[in-house]
C-alpha cells in the first residue's frame, strides 16, 4: 500500500516533534518546514534525521517560513502532501504584546498563505488542512466550560490572529470545498514545551532550587487557571481529526483546570519540597525551609490576561473516540523525571 504523506509547518516545535514521532509509527512520509536560523532549532527531531543520500526517506526537511508565500507554495507544490498540518505561530502569548505584527503575519496570514498555495495548486481534492487553533480564542470566556459554540473573545494580539485563523480555514471549507479542520486545543504541556512557558518554567526552576541550583524564581499572575493536558494526547487528536468523513472542528481538553499556585503544588509535592506562602498580591512569595524562593514580578504581568480556561472535549470524546491518557500528576511526574535526569548529566 502506498505510504500517505505529510507536510509539518512548524516540526520544530513541541507539537511538531511529538506529530512527527506519531505520524511516522503509523508509516507516513513525514515532511517538515524548518525556519533558517543561526543556532540550532531541531533539538526535539533530531533523532528523526535521515541523511539526504539515504534512499526513501521517511523523514525530510525543508527551510520555509510562513510568512514567506513563495516558499510556502513551492514546498506544497513539491511535495502534495495529503495531509498538512500548521502548527507553524509565534505561539507565546506574553511575546505577541511585544510583536504583534509579527504575530499576525505568522498567525493569522500564515495559514491563509498555505490555503491559498492548495488552491492555487489545485491539491483541494486530495490535500487535508489541520489549523492549530487555541483556546486562548475564548479568552474573556463566555460560558463555563467552553465548547465548539463558545463565542471567542480574545484577549491578546495572538488570540485575535488565532481567530482569523479559525475562521479563515472555515471559509475555504465552506467556499472551495476544502477538508479544512481546527483543533481548538487547551494548553498542552510536556518534557519538550519550550522553557518560558509557565509550567516548564516552574518545573525547571523548582528541580534546580531543590538540588542547589538556582537560588529563586520569578512569576506574574499566579491566580490564572489552565486546562493542562500532555501533548502526546493532544497531537494524536489532531491525526483524527483529519482522518473523519467529514471536515469539522473540536475542541481538545482534558476538562479538569487548575491555578499556576495549583500547579507549583503539584510540582512541589512531586519533589516532596514544602512551600510556605505568605503575603498578597505583588508581594506574595513562596518560602522552602524558611528562604523566599517564589516571587512575584511585575514583568511577567500581561497588559490583560485570559483568566479561567475549562473545555468541555464531548464532541471530540463522541466524534473521534479521543480521551487524554495523561491527568496532572502524570504529566507532572514526567515532566520533573526528565528534567531531574537532565541535571544529573550536567
Ligand atoms: P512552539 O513549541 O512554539 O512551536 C512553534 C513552531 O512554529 C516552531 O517549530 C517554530 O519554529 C515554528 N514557527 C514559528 N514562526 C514560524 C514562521 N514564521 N514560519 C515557520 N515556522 C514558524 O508551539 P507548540 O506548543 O508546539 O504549538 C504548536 C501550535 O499549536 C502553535 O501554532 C500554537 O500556537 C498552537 N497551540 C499550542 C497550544 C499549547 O498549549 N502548546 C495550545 C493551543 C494551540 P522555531 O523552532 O524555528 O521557532
Ligand atoms: N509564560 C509565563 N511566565 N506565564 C506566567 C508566568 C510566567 O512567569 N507567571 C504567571 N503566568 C501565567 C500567565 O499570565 C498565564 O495566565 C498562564 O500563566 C499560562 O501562561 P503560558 O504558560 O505562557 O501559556 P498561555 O496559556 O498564555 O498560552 C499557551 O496556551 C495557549 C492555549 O490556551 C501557549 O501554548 C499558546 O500558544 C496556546 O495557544
């Protein structure tokens, strides 16, 4: 049988990394963009990489960038995938308020550019399309717990660039007959999340202060609560989507959510390290065997910031079969073991 054939926007990152490792044990030709850039960017695929001799790659990489059209419709072109996921975004939501522009031309145009290269390629009839789409859409939520009928409400440059996202690749399904998908996925963390996100953050530092390593750490909003599931489950969500009858879009959650301070809980409890904490707002801080250790700092407090994110996964539970494997104190556990063992080959 015919092996299908991928192509990954954004292979590089946490998502990419945990899909291609899925999608080449379900036997697929993996393609992926990488971005050009002057240190290394593939330290989560590198043991994917085949050599370019090798004859019939499983694994190829091509240098490509979003926001750039001409490489975006050559790589379509070349490859005709079957399927195609863009995963590709400035996906910190802190950092969009620093360069939103840039968000936008990444996050909103990005996948417009892709559309508009199967279109132009004539690949509609056989290319599906899977838009990483965000719960940060629901952001000043409308409803508890948000589902695929929520009304968005974003509340950062990147949320508003993640809707016209959405509702762009809901415009080639409906206008050209496209088999255009979006996930709307809640957080979804794990070994490889990318270390200034607030949970490998938290898990980096907490390893590090245990074992003498680092003396403090510094948070913003530590009363926002997340929906956290593994990314292992989530990328497998996104394989299915694509693999229905119908294009469609689901939200992925796990449906259990919890504060930052929760989270540094279970991060603690995992490390058997007692916090302590005292004060408020600004100046609350958490103390380990009498020392201030977790403090607060005013720059990491977004000019507005999503507060409570709950999804409710039904439709994806009903439609997909899906259901996440990881809970919160299994992706705890994984995430602190890996970086407990990467301390102790330092
Ligand atoms: P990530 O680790 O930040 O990875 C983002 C990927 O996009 C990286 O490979 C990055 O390349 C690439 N990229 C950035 N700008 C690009 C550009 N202009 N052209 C081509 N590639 C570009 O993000 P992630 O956590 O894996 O998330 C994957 C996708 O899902 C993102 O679109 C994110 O917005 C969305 N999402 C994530 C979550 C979550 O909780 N993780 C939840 C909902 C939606 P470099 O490695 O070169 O930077
Ligand atoms: N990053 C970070 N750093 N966040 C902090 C910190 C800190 O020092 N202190 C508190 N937080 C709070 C943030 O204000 C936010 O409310 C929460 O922790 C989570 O922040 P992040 O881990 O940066 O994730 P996010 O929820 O903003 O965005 C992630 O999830 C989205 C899905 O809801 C990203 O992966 C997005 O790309 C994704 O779309």
């Amino acid at each position: 049988m015919k092996k299908k054939t991928a192509l990954i926007f954004g292979i590089t990152g946490q998502d990419g990394a945990y899909l291609a490792d899925f999608l080449i044990k379900k036997n697929y030709i993996v393609h992926g963009i990488k971005r050009r850039s002057s240190s290394f960017n593939t330290g989560r695929i590198d043991h994917l990489y085949q050599d370019p001799h090798e004859k019939k790659r499983s694994f190829i990489l091509h240098y490509g960038d979003v926001t750039d059209s001409i490489s975006v419709s050559q790589v379509i072109e070349k490859v005709k995938p079957d399927e195609i996921y863009n995963l590709a975004a400035q996906s910190h939501v802190a950092v969009s308020f620093e360069v939103p522009e840039y968000t936008a031309n990444a996050d909103a145009l990005g996948p417009l550019r892709i559309l508009e290269a199967i279109k132009f390629h004539k690949l509609q009839d056989k290319t599906k399309f899977y838009q990483a789409g965000t719960s940060e859409m629901f952001g000043k939520v409308q409803q508890t717990p948000q589902t695929e009928k929520t009304p968005f409400y974003p509340q950062s440059p990147y949320g508003v660039a993640k809707i016209y996202a959405h509702w762009i690749t809901k415009n080639y399904r409906e206008a050209y007959n496209f088999f255009a998908c979006n996930g709307i996925l809640f957080n979804h963390e794990s070994p490889l999340r990318g270390e200034t996100f607030v949970t490998k953050k938290i898990v980096t530092a907490l390893c590090k202060i245990k074992f003498g390593l680092q003396k403090e750490l510094y948070l913003g909003n530590l009363y926002a609560k997340r929906d956290w599931g593994h990314a292992k489950d989530y990328v497998e969500a996104m394989w299915k989507i694509l693999q229905q009858k119908y294009p469609d879009d689901f939200v992925i959650a796990t449906g259990q959510t919890y504060s930052i301070k929760q989270f540094i809980g279970f991060v603690a409890d995992e490390l058997k390290m007692k916090i302590k904490w005292k004060g408020k707002n600004i100046n609350e801080r958490g103390f380990y065997k009498n020392r201030p250790i977790i403090k607060c700092d005013k720059n990491y407090i977004r000019p507005l910031d999503v507060q409570n994110l709950l999804g409710n996964a039904a439709k994806a539970r009903r439609q997909l079969k899906w259901k996440p494997r990881y809970n919160i104190k299994k992706l705890v556990n994984e995430m602190v073991n890996f970086e407990i063992k990467k301390l102790s080959y330092k």
